[in-house]
C-alpha cells in the first residue's frame, strides 16, 4: 500500500518507519522544513532505539519518503495517518489546532478516489463529526474516517509497533475495517474491532488505569514508610496475582511523558464535557504530584539537617529523561525537582546518558555534568531520578570516595538498601 503520516513526531516517525519496513511506500509529511531535510539524510530529532536504523534501511530502500508537501504525498495514498500532537491547554482539555489544520490540509489534497483517514493521534471523544465537516468543507471526493489509537511505550516504541498486545480499530465500515486489517496482517496483536468512540475511549482508558497503577503504588509507599513495611515486598506480593499484574506498580517520583499527565487531565476534562466527575482521576493526578513534595521532603532530611536547610548544599541529580532509554523532558519529574531544589538555594549537577541536550532547554540555574560521577564530585548526596541501568551498576566505593557526604536518595528505588547501607551509605527510598 501507499501511505501518508501526518507528523514527524514519536509516534508519526515510528509508525512510518515500521509500515515502510514491511513493504508499504510511505510519505511522512511534517510543516517544520528542518526537520524533514534532517529525516531525509537519517538524522532524527530525538532518541529511539534502533528508529534510526529502520529509517536509514528505508530511504535507501525507497519505501520512506520525507516531505513538507500534502500535494506530493496524499494524492498517491489510500491511507492517510493523523499522528500530529495534541497537547493540553491550561484547563487540560486538548489542544486540537494540529489536528484540524493536518486534516484540512489533508482534505485540500485529496485524489478523486477513496481516502481512509485514520487518527492515530490521542483525541477527545466526540469530534469525528466535526473533522467530517472539516473534509467535507475541501473536498467532495469520497473518504471515511477510522480510529487506530497507538499504545508505543517511548524506549520501546518499535518493539511495541511490531508487537504489540493488541490493534484497535475503530470504524464501522467493513472496506475500512478490511484495509487497516490487511495493512496490520504481518503485526501480531489480538484485533480489537469496535466504533470510533469506543476506540478512543480504549486509549484514554487505557493510559488513564497505567497511571492509577503508579499512583497507587506511590500512595502504599508512603504508607508503608509510615508502618514501618517494604513497599518492594508488598508490591511484589501483590503483583504476583495474576488479575492485578506487577506492570506499574512501582513506587516512585511520579509518572510523566507526553502521555500519562496530559491523558488523565484530558480525561477528566471530557468526562465533565459528559457530565462526569471523575474523583478517581483527580485523586491520582493529586498523588502524582505530591510525589515530588516527598522527594523533596526526603533530600530536606538527609542533607538539611533539623531545619531542612539546602541553602548552599550540592546535590546531584543522576537522571533527567522522564523514563530511560528516551531523551524525552516533557512532563518529566525531574523539572520540577531542579527547579524546587534551586528555589531553595541548593546547588544542582545533573546528568542524563541522552537527555542533556533537551533538559538544558527546559531547566534553568543547574549545573550539567559530563557523566555520572563527575556529577556526584563534591556532592552531599547523590539523588536517583531516572532508572538508567548505568545508575544501577555504578561502583558504589568509588562513589563513596566522590561525594563529600555518603547519602543516596534513591527516587526510583534502584539500589538494595542492605547493600548500600553495608558499604557505609546513608539510604533513603520510596517506601522502603
């Protein structure tokens, strides 16, 4: 088949990059010019596993094609992917001004046959009806709409692609449901074929019950530091029972991404649109974010003394990225940590193995080391806030040797306590 995505982003890129691995001629069309003239020389604006190599293999292969041009690109497509983001506004309802405008532009662009436009991007129930009146506004050519929602982990976003637990599709029209069932054959995945409301809902559903996970397992730490129990243990207890599942019941500073905060938000902004007062989406947003007043709370009592005093302390941050193995800053924790810490006259060292580039961006009056230990020199301690397997493996004597003062506040609970504690550090976790 021939294909368009709209939007050169994580999940447009991936998406063309792995439909494009399987045999399809594939059009990804961005509005930034940059960006596309970088794509076609294999050169991508953020970090993914093995996505630079896919891209590379299928431009030399002549199946993935960049382009800022509709005209070129559309025309030639029976299907057209919707991958542009859909960021929250301050009231967390979505912003959907990229959305319109890449479906405009889309319609403006139609060829005389039949167009199945099919929105990957996360949107808000309800507004199939509106971006019908959008096509319809441009153009008189024949087209449906369809709902293929991704469910990428960013890390792991072509193994997820390629394999993931299910495809969802959302249309009632059996010659949609067909070209999306015949373009995912060689995809593994249970085939979940259902309208497309319920398609968009599974998304927000889905990412909405992740986050609830997290927070759950944040709320039982705090309790279980006030008990005086293991979180690992009881986590690990629970999670052993096969209807709950271990997957994100791990207790931490908080979830962030591009997904999980702007998705419980937008969630609970539609579920008032329908009359809806979702209390337990508010109460997991609430227990996020207070998750990082823990943090902070936990760095006050091991390097602040009595008072709580950071005036003039040097802490090092060992992790930036929201989660490991991406660069990506958005909604990460670690913003608001830095920037808490500095407010309260610490000085900070970070290091992140990808994200420094981007954390640079976004965070103001921190220090950025050239690797892990050169952050940790000199320091009062040394704060854990992005599981990045290096952390776990760095040579705990010679880090000890490095800080001015042997405490670890481990915010994603990384190091055995015991272990820690045997070779003379001063351990505080989540929960433990």
């Amino acid at each position: 088949m021939t294909i368009t995505v709209v939007g050169a982003g994580y999940v447009g890129l991936v998406t063309a990059a792995v439909f494009s691995e399987l045999g399809n001629k594939v059009y990804c069309v961005d509005v930034v010019p940059e960006k596309i003239e970088g794509l076609k020389k294999g050169i991508v604006p953020f970090f993914e596993p093995s996505l630079s190599e896919f891209i590379t293999r299928n431009i030399k292969a002549k199946r993935l094609f960049f382009t800022t041009s509709y005209k070129e690109s559309v025309p030639k497509s029976q299907i057209v992917f919707i991958c542009v983001g859909t960021p929250p506004k301050e009231s967390g309802e979505a912003d959907l001004t990229y959305l319109f405008a890449a479906v405009e532009e889309t319609a403006k662009n139609f060829n005389h046959g039949y167009t199945l436009i099919t929105i990957k991007s996360t949107i808000p129930i309800g507004f199939e009806d509106q971006l019908e009146a959008t096509v319809k506004k441009h153009a008189s050519s024949k087209f449906e709409f369809a709902s293929c929602p991704e469910f990428l982990r960013e890390g792991t976003a072509i193994e997820d692609t390629m394999h993931p637990d299910r495809i969802v599709i959302g249309s009632t029209s059996q010659k949609a449901q067909k070209i999306l069932l015949e373009l995912h054959a060689s995809i593994s995945g249970e085939r979940i074929i259902t309208d497309i409301r319920s398609a968009q809902l599974i998304k927000y559903a889905a990412n909405s019950i992740l986050a609830t996970k997290v927070s759950f397992a944040n709320a039982i730490a705090v309790l279980c530091e006030r008990m005086g129990a293991d979180v690992e243990k009881v986590l690990a207890g629970v999670g052993a029972d096969r209807r709950v599942g271990r997957s994100f019941l791990y207790p931490g500073i908080g979830y962030g991404g591009s997904c999980l905060p702007k998705d419980v938000l937008a969630f609970i902004a539609i579920g008032r649109h329908f009359d809806y007062d979702f209390q337990l989406l508010q109460a997991v947003d609430s227990i996020n974010n207070d998750q990082i007043e823990n943090f902070i709370n936990k760095v006050k009592s091991a390097v602040g003394g009595k008072e709580g005093n950071l005036k003039g302390v040097k802490l090092a941050m060992l992790g930036l990225a929201f989660k490991p193995n991406t660069d990506d800053m958005r909604d990460a924790p670690s913003i608001k940590i830095a920037n808490h810490l500095t407010d309260l006259e610490a000085t900070v060292v970070a290091y992140d193995p990808q994200a420094m580039d981007n954390a640079k961006r976004v965070i103001k009056n921190i220090k950025f080391a050239k690797d892990a230990y050169s952050a940790i020199t000199g320091a009062d301690a040394m704060l854990i806030i992005t599981e990045w397997p290096q952390f776990r493996e760095m040579d705990l004597k010679k880090a000890k040797k490095l800080l001015k003062k042997p405490i670890i506040v481990d915010g994603r609970n990384i190091f055995n306590p015991k272990t820690v504690k045997e070779e003379g550090f001063t351990y505080l976790g989540m929960g433990r």
